[in-house]
C-alpha cells in the first residue's frame, strides 16, 4: 500500500497466533483493519446475553508517535447479532507494548460464540492531538453556553423541539 497518508506501524505476530492471518484491509478504501480471535481452536469463548469476553488478539504492535490505534466495533456483528465493543472506541496509545486484546459485549438476545480466527473488531490508526491546558478565569461565551445533554434538540418534525 503506498500513499502519503500512510504511516509505518510494527507488528510482532505472538506465539499463540502463528496460524491467524495479519489484520488486514478488507477494502481498497477501508478505514480499520480487521482484529482476529487468537483464541485455543478448542475453547471457543461463548458470550452470554448481557455477557462480556476479553478476546486477546495475539499481536502486539507499536504505534507512530503521534498516533493512536482505536479499536472499534464491526458494524456487521453489532447489526446482526448485537455484538460491540464495550468501551467503544478503546485506544492503544503509541507506547503500549503489550498484546492488542478487544472486550466484546453481547447485547442480543441470544449466546454469541466467538472462535479462532474470526474477525471480531477493527483497528483504525489516527493521529492525536495533545494539548497545552491553560488555566483561565472564565471561557469565552456561546450561543450554546452551558446547555448540556439534549439542549440542542432531535432534529427536524414536529415534537423535536430543544428540551
């Protein structure tokens, strides 16, 4: 893959995933790349109604500086069986070392089973922005000001006025 957009992140495939694909693009234009179960072929991890499951992904990686992996939920198992990424979107900041792990959540109606090799989340590098705090006195006014959770209202139709 080539472009000026691109950026080098390192991967070490650990010894219990020998066999698991690398995360991968599954489009030309895809924003994440895949995470794999690296889970033992025989002890598929079931996830209960309500239930939530570390899946360790059997990489471990090392991010730009600068740059984040957030770990996001696949749209396909979130719409056909419920299933998402509980502190969506996760972040692996560039100086974790460790081994890339997702915790899944169930939120269907029925027992998720997650087995060795199956696609479970997806990972997006994006670059980060660190700011410098500055203490002031007061912030500068808005049109909003204050007004919090539900202030700018649901949209157009009636009944969706601001609450």
């Amino acid at each position: 893959m080539s472009g000026e957009n691109n950026v080098e992140m390192r991967i070490v495939r650990l010894p219990h995933a020998r066999d698991i694909p690398m995360p991968q693009y599954q489009s030309a234009l895809a924003a994440g790349l895949d995470l794999i179960a690296a889970i033992p072929a025989d002890a598929p991890v079931e996830i209960p109604p309500g239930g939530r499951a570390l899946i360790p992904n059997g990489i471990a990686i090392a991010l730009p500086a600068g740059h984040e992996g957030q770990i996001r939920p696949r749209s396909g198992l979130a719409a056909r069986y419920g299933i998402t990424v509980l502190n969506s979107p996760g972040t692996v900041d560039a100086d974790y070392r460790g081994e890339v792990q997702v915790i899944l959540i169930n939120h269907g109606a029925e027992a998720f089973v997650v087995r060795r090799g199956m696609r479970v989340a997806q990972l997006v590098v994006a670059p980060v922005t660190r700011v410098a705090i500055v203490e002031v006195a007061a912030l500068p006014p808005t049109e909003r000001a204050a007004g919090g959770l539900g202030s700018t209202g649901l949209g157009a139709g009636a009944g969706n006025e601001r609450v």
